[in-house]
C-alpha cells in the first residue's frame, strides 16, 4: 500500500534523495531495437530493464513476471491485436505501471487510440536519450502519485 508521504519519487531529487530505481520492460519485435534501447537506458543509475519482449503476447508474460513500473510498447508488430494498451492495461490490472508507446512513426489515429486505451504517452523511436530519461521519470511519478491516490481513497 503506498501513500502520497510514502512513495518515493524518481528523477533529479536534489543532493542526499535517494532515487528509487524504475523497472521498465521492453516490448519491441526488432531484437537490434530491444538491444539498443536496454543500452540507452542501463547508461542511466535509476533504471533497471528487467525484461525485453519480442512479442505482444511475450510482453504480456513478462508483466507477470517481471512486475515493471513502466512499458515501452511497440504497437506496429501487434497487428492481430485490436487494443494492445487496452490487452497490457487489463494485464496490469493490481499493478501499477506506466505504457509508453514508442514506435518508428508518427500516425494520429493510432497516437489518437493508445491514448484513449491508457497509454500515457505516444513517442517516436527518434527521441534523444535524456528527452526519454524525463519521459519515462514524468510517467514513473504520474503513476505512483495515481497510486497513492487511489490507496488513500480506498482506506
């Protein structure tokens, strides 16, 4: 149970706050993808890729497992999905955890639908790494203050 005195935050917390590391798991068909951005995130101290999915239906296992406090989720090679937000929000369902569609272009109507299926945000796979870095904190915090909230509320 976490509550809003509680839960810590992650990103630049000033000198002596401790940082509490982020999970993220990868879902991305492109093994040289998933490879690269494990790269690009393990160059950061607070977080931690516990797991990379070649598949939506792997993906969905490694939620399970893995228990991440964020998703980075291709959704171009989940075409015989009809709402893979929607498939990976109801498999989080009693976990709290952020899903960030990152993909190779931009198209408004599916930017449009991940959104309203419970993405928090829509990038392209060009973002630079510290634009990620502060993505991936903002979502991290979004999801652990709706936490608390909700906890506080249930009590």
């Amino acid at each position: 149970m976490v509550t809003l005195a509680h839960y810590e935050t992650w990103g630049s917390t000033g000198p002596g706050n401790p940082m509490k590391q982020i999970k993220v798991l990868i879902v991305d068909e492109h093994l040289a993808v998933r490879r690269a951005l494990a790269a690009r995130l393990d160059s950061f101290s607070h977080l931690e890729v516990v797991a990379t999915a070649a598949s939506f239906a792997e993906g969905l296992e490694q939620v399970d497992r893995s228990r991440p406090d964020i998703i980075l989720l291709e959704v171009k090679g989940t075409c015989d999905r009809l709402d893979p937000v929607g498939e990976m929000n109801n498999a989080l369902a009693g976990h709290p955890a952020g899903i960030i569609v990152l993909t190779s272009y931009a198209d408004d109507d599916e930017r449009e639908a991940a959104l309203q299926a419970g993405a928090h945000r829509f990038l392209l796979k060009q973002i630079d790494s510290a634009r990620l870095l502060s993505e991936i904190e903002a979502v991290a915090n979004e999801v652990a203050a709706s936490s608390a909230t909700a906890s506080g509320s249930a009590a």
